[in-house]
C-alpha cells in the first residue's frame, strides 16, 4: 500500500516538473522568436513621414 503512493507521488512530481519544463522553455523560444522578429523588422526601411509629401 505504501510502495502504490509512493509510484503515485512520484509520478504526480515528475509530470509537474515536465509541465514546469516545457513551460520555461517555450516561454525561451517565444522571447527569441520575438526577438529576431524585431530584429528583422528594425532593419527594414520606411518611408520618411517628415518630407511633407502624402501619397495619392
């Protein structure tokens, strides 16, 4: 009886720390996705909004 909690607990504890894994590692490739989009995006250029000039 002992030894079935025991295998239970266990269990419950390595199934959080695999949700608590997979958590901190998205969350890792989430921030760096992001951050190459940035990246990506600062590098563009855009039109000038100070010439005076509207498009059509």
């Amino acid at each position: 009886m002992a030894g079935t909690a025991a295998a239970g607990l266990a269990t419950a504890l390595l199934q959080m720390a695999g949700a608590w894994l997979a958590a901190i590692v998205g969350t890792r490739v989430t921030v760096d996705i992001r951050s190459q989009l940035y990246r990506s995006l600062e590098r563009l250029s855009l039109p000038s909004t100070t010439s005076g000039s509207r498009a059509p």
